[in-house]
C-alpha cells in the first residue's frame, strides 16, 4: 500500500508531534499538581527528593492522538479504498486500544488498582487486538505452524505475549527520570527507519509521530524530571511500540531473522523487566511489588550519578536500534552469526546486573 508520504511531510509529522507535547505537557502539570496527583518520596523504592506530578503520559496521549487523527483527516483524499480500510485497520489496532489502557492507567494514577486487575484488563486488551491482526492477516512477521489452524493460534498467542510483556516492561521502566520516554523515543525511531525503508507508510508516520511526542515530553521528563509519565503514559506507550514492532515486516529470510528485530529494538526495557522479576523471584516476592531493583538502581548504587545513568540506559537503546537497522540492512550470513551473538550479550548482562547486590526493597 502506498499513500505517498513525503519526506518532508515525515518531518512535519514529527516536528508536530514533539512540539504539541512539549506544549501541552506543562498545563497537564499544572492540571496534575491541583489534583495533588503528585509521586510522593514516601516509600524505599522512591528516589526522587520532592514530590513530583505523574500525569505527564495524558500530554503524549492527547499529543500522539492529534496529530495522528489530523494527519487521517488532512489526506482524506488518499486515504479511500483499500487504502482508507487499511488506516481505520492501524487505528482501531493500535490507536484505540493505545487510549483504553491509557484510561486505566490514569484510573490506576488516581485510584491505585491492584496489579492484578490491571493484568487481566490488558490481557482482555491485547487478546483483542491480537485477534484482529492475526485474523487480519497484519501481522508483520508470522510464524507457521503444521496447520492453519495451529499458526493462527500460535501467532494470536505470542502476540498477546508480546503486547502484555512490553506494555508492562515500558511501565517498569519509568523508573528513573527520562527512562522511559527516551528508550520508546529512540526504538520509535528504528521501526521508522525500517518501515519507511520497507514503505510501510502508515507505520513510519506513527513511529515518528510517536518519537516526536516522547522527545517532546522528554524535555519535561529528562533528569530533574519536572514531571512523570505515570501509569496512564506507559501504557499508552506500551500499546503502540508492541503493536507498531508486531506489524512491522522487515521482510527478511529466514523467518528468526526478521522476528528477531522487534526483541533487538526494545531489548533494554525487557532486559530492566527480567532483572527486576528475577531479583524479586529470587527473594521470594511477588514480581508484581515494587522495588528498587531496576538496571538504573543497580547503576546509581555501583556510583553512578542520575544523569549518567540515563545517558548509559539512552546509548544502550540506542546501540540496539542501530543494530537492529544493520541485522535489517546487512547480509543474512552477518545476521547468522550477529544475532546469536546479541543474545549471548544479553544474557551476560543480564548475569552480571543480577551480581550488583541488591537488599531487601519489598515496599507494598
């Protein structure tokens, strides 16, 4: 499908995106600190000195919405057909669901649901929208079975996997100023660079939608955060990096090499989550409690300044986006043995930022 996005019209697309968050995140501040939704320094895991507010994720919401909506809206004349079929497909597969759970998440900033809840409604969530793009036949990179029936089940399967696992690994990861918003900011922009390279228009303008809005709110968010993206962020964020990487088709052989990509592009937050759910297994708590047991706690207790810890986690996403554009780019005899030796690294960290000592953070 092409709808003949231009170059420029990418950047417009961006620039709007970062401009309308940044500008919106600071009365959503304001709005946030009347409401006295603010993350207070109250528990162990907190490592911020004041209170801060936590509605920040409504500002990339609203921003992501808009400019997506009005950009549907502006191209009308493009979009009919086959082509307005598929738009309303991307919109209701990853716009729409984007928004529910970003209402439960602020549900979650005001109320504070229990884990549990929160769970099952994403799962609900995701299965939905699993259905539909494997039903669809959008899914960028499916894997076969020995039958229709049984691939179908399969890829519905991993995807409701995936879509669950990185809407909760964005959620673990905003926990240190700039985390989260800069490692969705910088993997946004690696699907944009495939995708756009492989002419899947609609996913590039929503990828670099979504890059412009996180580096908009990034400016808010960036060590001393002025602002958190709370709950109602991170799951917003979840939803369309997982969906967008999920229908992104880098179009590689064999088959492990092109579904290799998305876990390349987002390896840093799910290297945060496992450490963190490992650590907490391990201590014989429940995965679901916070803790101070992230990658960037483990950094700053080893003697690492916020700042820096942040710039470290931003050139490991970093790293891995550019690496997955070389393993896209380059000759599958390269990705042969560059991919099994990503994992090995992967693994290795994940080792060695489970060695940092780490003491009791049990803190619900």
């Amino acid at each position: 499908m092409q709808v003949d996005i231009t170059q420029s019209q990418f950047l417009l697309l961006g620039v709007s995106a970062l401009i309308l968050t940044g500008f919106l995140t600071w009365p959503i501040r304001s709005i946030a600190i009347k409401l006295g939704a603010l993350d207070v320094p109250n528990l162990e895991r907190k490592t911020q000195i004041a209170p801060v507010p936590y509605l920040g994720g409504i500002a990339i919401a609203l921003g992501i919405s808009f400019v997506t909506l009005s950009a549907t809206f502006v191209g009308t004349e493009k979009f009919v057909g086959e082509n307005g079929k598929q738009i309303t497909d991307l919109l209701l597969t990853i716009l729409v669901p984007a928004i529910l759970l970003c209402l439960m998440g602020l549900l979650d900033d005001l109320r504070s649901l229990s884990p549990w809840p929160r769970l099952v409604i994403q799962t609900v969530i995701g299965s939905a929208v699993a259905y539909a793009i494997v039903d669809n036949g959008t899914i960028g990179t499916p894997f076969s079975g020995s039958g229709e029936n049984r691939a179908s089940l399969i890829n519905t399967l991993i995807t409701i996997v995936w879509i669950v696992g990185i809407c909760n690994s964005i959620n673990f990861f905003d926990n240190l100023d700039g985390a989260a918003s800069g490692a969705v900011a910088i993997a946004a922009l690696g699907v944009f660079y495939i995708a756009q390279d492989r002419g899947q228009e609609l996913i590039s303008a929503l990828s670099i939608v979504t890059a412009g809005a996180t580096i908009g709110f990034l400016m808010w968010n960036k060590s001393p955060a002025k602002i958190y993206m709370g709950d109602a962020g991170a799951l917003f964020l979840g939803v369309i990096i997982s969906v967008a990487t999920l229908r992104l088709n880098p179009g590689l052989q064999p088959t492990w090499h092109s579904a290799s990509i998305p876990l390349i592009l987002l390896a840093v937050p799910l290297l945060d989550t496992s450490v963190a759910i490992l650590s907490r297994l391990g201590r014989g708590i429940s995965p679901l409690t916070g803790g101070k047991d992230h990658l960037s706690h483990r950094l700053v207790r080893i003697g690492l300044s916020r700042k820096v810890t942040a710039f470290m986690l931003w050139g490991a996403s970093g790293f891995c986006s550019v690496f997955a554009a070389l393993v896209y780019k380059l000759s599958s005899s390269f990705s042969d043995v560059a991919i099994p030796t990503f994992v090995m690294l992967w693994f290795l960290f994940l080792l060695l930022f489970l060695r940092i000592p780490s003491r009791d953070l049990k803190t619900k």
